[in-house]
C-alpha cells in the first residue's frame, strides 16, 4: 500500500493562513463569501421531505385515482428508451407513471419526429386515445421506469357514480390541456432565451410540487430533444445553456443543472412572481 504523508507545513504556509483568516474576518457580515463552485449531484430522486409517503407515492389527483379499487389492472417496467405505445395504436386505457419518465413524440409524413411532450412521475399518459379509441403518439422511456394501466372504463362506471372520482379525473386530464396550451402559446410567442427559461422554470414547479428539490435535478431528456420540444436547434439549446451559465443562472455539469437565480429566469418571462 502507498505510504502517504501529510506535507511538512514550513513557515510561509502559516502566514499565509493567518492572512487568510485575518482577510476573512475583515469581510462585513452583509456581504456574502465567494464560495467555488461546488460538484452537481442527482438530488431529483432524493427522498420527499414527507418520509411517510410510499415511493411513487405523491398524493395528487392522478395518485388517487389510481388507488381506487379496480382501476389498476396491470404494471409494467420499461427500461430506457422502450416504447409504451406507439402512434396509431389502439387504445387499451390509460397509463399513469409511478416511477421514472417519458417523453411523447409526434410522428409527420415524412418520418420528422417531434417531442411533443415531458412526463414525470405522478402524471397521466394516453389520453390522446380516448377520443378516437386510436393514439396519435408515441411514448417513450427516458429512464428506466414503472407505468401503472388505469382501466378506462372502470374509471368512467366509477366517475359517474362517485363525484369526487370525476372531479379529480377532470382535474387530471385539465393539468394536461392547460400544459399543451401553455406550450402551444411558447412556441408562438416566446423567444429562443424565453422559451429555455420556461422550460426550466417548469421543470423547477413540477420537481418542487413532488417535494424534489426545485433548484437541482437531472435532464432526462439529450439537448437535441429538448430542441425538439422547444422549436430550436441543438447548437441554439447549446449556445443558450452557455450563456445562461456565464450569467450565472445556471450551473450545467452534464445532465445536471442547478438553478443559480431562479427570479432572473422569470423576469426573462416578463414576471417576477
């Protein structure tokens, strides 16, 4: 085994140290210490604060729904990159995510594929069958995952009779029209810097409402899908990213990122709240 020594510390170290500390102590105690930056870390599936909670566990309106006797009529795993189903797919009920994530992608006519969607842990996937009994996209894996099968039907016998059933469906399926719209009006009107704050932004609310942290977490999906998503190229994802972190918005390590200043990325949104 390596013999390893503690180096001799000779005097000029000891000046130096004190001058460091006496430097320290001269500093007024409004003004906050330059700290270097410290490594990123996947905190996004750290324990909830509510420790009591079961995993994949949130208590919103989907997580009830799902626990309602009847309606799970199967569970499956999917591991990174396997589809759930594909566009033009017959609608077999509903799926809700109780571990990991998924993206949904729209096919066009000549093969282009758009993401079309981001999907944690807690939400509903599938409702674009419900109207043409036929999906209109595809769903897939962006990390090994666990998708629970709602029963349509006995979810529609359940809502009929009990009211508290349908209003939290109505709620769940409303979450999901709220967020197309709001992308809809992104992609519509937001600038390329506008539209990466939002995304971020997003991602920050949806991690906190889990009780994640909301300032530090993984991308799951690869710069080029988030492109995809936003309506930008990889090298304007890329140069944006960047730039954020030269700002000092941002700290991007890989995959991970930590949100630096969360008020200045809504102020590029127009609002500070």
């Amino acid at each position: 085994m390596m013999d390893l020594k503690q180096p001799d510390i000779v005097e000029g170290d000891v000046m130096q140290a004190a001058a460091a500390v006496a430097v320290r102590s001269a500093v007024p105690a409004n003004v906050t210490p330059f700290r270097a930056r410290s490594a990123l870390r996947d905190v996004s599936r750290a324990v909830p604060p509510d420790s009591t909670r079961e995993p994949g566990s949130l208590g919103h309106d989907a997580d009830e729904i799902a626990n309602l006797d009847g309606i799970v009529t199967a569970r499956m795993r999917l591991a990174k990159g396997e589809t759930l189903y594909r566009s033009g797919g017959r609608f077999v009920g509903l799926y809700m995510i109780r571990l990991g994530s998924f993206k949904t992608v729209l096919l066009a006519d000549d093969g282009a594929e758009q993401v079309a969607g981001y999907h944690m842990s807690g939400e509903i996937l599938g409702a674009d069958g419900i109207g043409t009994s036929l999906h209109d996209s595809e769903a897939v894996a962006l990390e090994d995952s666990e998708v629970w099968t709602l029963s349509f039907d006995r979810l529609q016998t359940l809502a009929r009779d009990r009211m508290a059933v349908q209003q939290n469906f109505h709620r769940v399926l409303s979450r999901e029209i709220v967020r197309e719209r709001k992308i809809m009006m992104m992609l519509g009107t937001m600038s390329a810097e506008q539209r990466l704050a939002a995304f971020l932004i997003d991602l920050s609310e949806r991690y906190r409402e889990r009780g994640y942290s909301s300032s530090e977490f993984v991308l799951r999906m690869t710069r080029e899908e988030i492109g995809s998503y936003l309506g930008l190229k990889l090298e304007t994802v890329s140069r944006l990213f960047s730039r954020f972190q030269r700002e000092a918005l941002l700290q991007v390590q890989g995959r991970l990122v930590k949100l630096l200043d969360l008020m200045s990325l809504k102020e590029l949104l127009g609002h500070s709240a």
